[in-house]
C-alpha cells in the first residue's frame, strides 16, 4: 500500500485527509470541515511525521498551508512527493490566495476562495445524476 | 543556575540528526514544529539563550520579523540556517546581527558561550 494510490472501492469507504504544516488559525479553521468528509491526518512541515504520511497515508486530499514557507521551493517538492499517490493537493494560506492541482486528472487552476466548503468541495463527490440515468 | 535551553524550530529531519544530539552535549534542548501549538507553547513559556530556525522551506521574509517579534522580550541568539549552509545571527540582547562565516555546532555555541574571563581588580603598584 506505500506509495500507492489505493483501489476506488476503499475511497468510497472514506476519504483519506492530510493537512500539512498548518498554522493555529488554519487548524482550527479547517480541521472540522475536514474531519467531517473522512479521516484527517494532520502533520507538521518539514519532518519526519511528513515523511511518513507522504509514503504511507496515500491522501485522497492533501492541503498544504503555505503561509510562511517558501512557495517556490516546497511547490514542487510537495508535487514531486505525492506524484504516485495521485491525490488532489491544494495550497492555501492565511492571505485567502489558494490553488489546486488535481494530480490524477493533471489539472490545476486558482482557487477563488479557500473556505473550508470550497476545499471540501474539491473531493466531494457531485450528488447530481444524470436525468433518465 | 538554571540550565541553558536551546530551541530548535522547525528543522528538517537532516538538520535535526546535525544538531541535536551535539548540542544537547553542551546544554538542554527542545524541538518544535513550526507552525503550530507546540512553537507558541514554546516561544511563550521557555527561556531560550539559542534559538536556531531552520529556512530551508520557510519565507524569510515572513518568517523573521515573527520570530524577532516573539523572542524580542526573551533576548536569546536567533540564528536562522538553512540546508544550503547559509547561516544569519541575530543577537536580541546586544543588538548584533550578521551572517555566520561557518555554519557548525561549536560556532553556534560560541554565539552564546559564558566569558571564560573574570575580571580581576588592578594591582596598586
């Protein structure tokens, strides 16, 4: 299971959450919403507690707080560390400014708000069926 | 005399197998991630003489006027290092600060090292 992204019948059973280097507002802004959603891991950055959670926690949604770090060098670490896993990864900071990067479509984009709905929302499966389906 | 504390923030797993074990040879020491609880439990209730802040991944410019701002009050040596070597001391009890030349244990002990000198009062002739 390191290192792996997991089968699509164990992510119906529960999505599988990890925060990274959080400062204390972002925590507590966030925690709940994502607790809600499925099983929140939330590690510091840099570390080993991180390094463990990249290779053996195989996130389904990892958000990553940049507030104080150096967006340059730890975007494509945090890219590089999770391009097996596959998960979608999502920065944000205390300033509001946030983007996604769904690495299993190979997609990303601007988030325009990092609201823990907006987040949320990044993961949730659509509820919508296709009329007649 | 209370023993001397060193701080080690948010080191990156290298930097902390570099440091830790030869430092707590010389004086206590305590980790914390930053951010988060254990860095404002730790910047508010311990009395560091060192605090050693690992930039590797950080913004510095975001990320030193914060920890000035909180360790202001304290005057410890903050020295702020990354894995690329680069090394910068701020010496909040005396006011100096500059970039270390070598970046090792015993140059970090010597920014907070005791005078091994007394002063002796004058012989009269």
């Amino acid at each position: 299971m390191l290192g792996q992204r997991r089968p699509r019948d164990a992510r119906r059973r529960g999505r599988r959450l990890l925060l990274v280097g959080p400062t204390v507002a972002t925590t507590r802004a966030l925690e709940a919403a994502l607790t809600a959603i499925g099983e929140l891991l939330v590690v510091p950055f840099p570390g080993a507690a991180f390094d463990r959670a990249a290779t053996g926690y195989a996130a389904d949604l990892v958000v990553v707080d940049v507030t104080y770090l150096d967006e340059a060098r730890v975007r494509p670490l945090i890219m590089h560390r999770f391009e097996t896993i596959r998960p979608m990864v999502v920065f944000v900071s205390e300033t509001g400014e946030g983007w996604w990067h769904d690495l299993q479509a190979g997609t990303s984009g601007r988030m325009t708000a990092t609201d823990p709905e907006s987040i949320c929302a990044l993961v949730t499966a659509p509820t919508l069926r296709v009329a007649g389906s | 005399m209370r023993p001397r504390l060193a701080l080690l923030v948010g080191l990156t797993p290298m930097m902390t197998r570099t440091l830790e074990g030869p430092l707590a040879l010389c004086m206590d020491v305590a980790a914390v991630a930053f951010p988060g609880d254990a860095f404002e439990a730790a910047a508010a209730e311990l009395q560091p003489c060192l605090v050693v802040v690992d930039v590797t991944y950080l913004d510095e410019a975001r990320v030193r006027p914060l920890m000035i701002d909180r360790f202001s009050r304290k005057g410890p040596v903050l020295v702020f290092v990354s894995e690329s070597g680069r090394a910068w001391s701020d010496d909040l009890d005396s006011g100096c600060s500059g970039p270390m030349e070598t970046f090792t244990v015993a140059a970090l002990l010597a920014l907070v090292a005791r005078p091994a000198l007394t002063l002796v009062s004058a012989r009269p002739a």
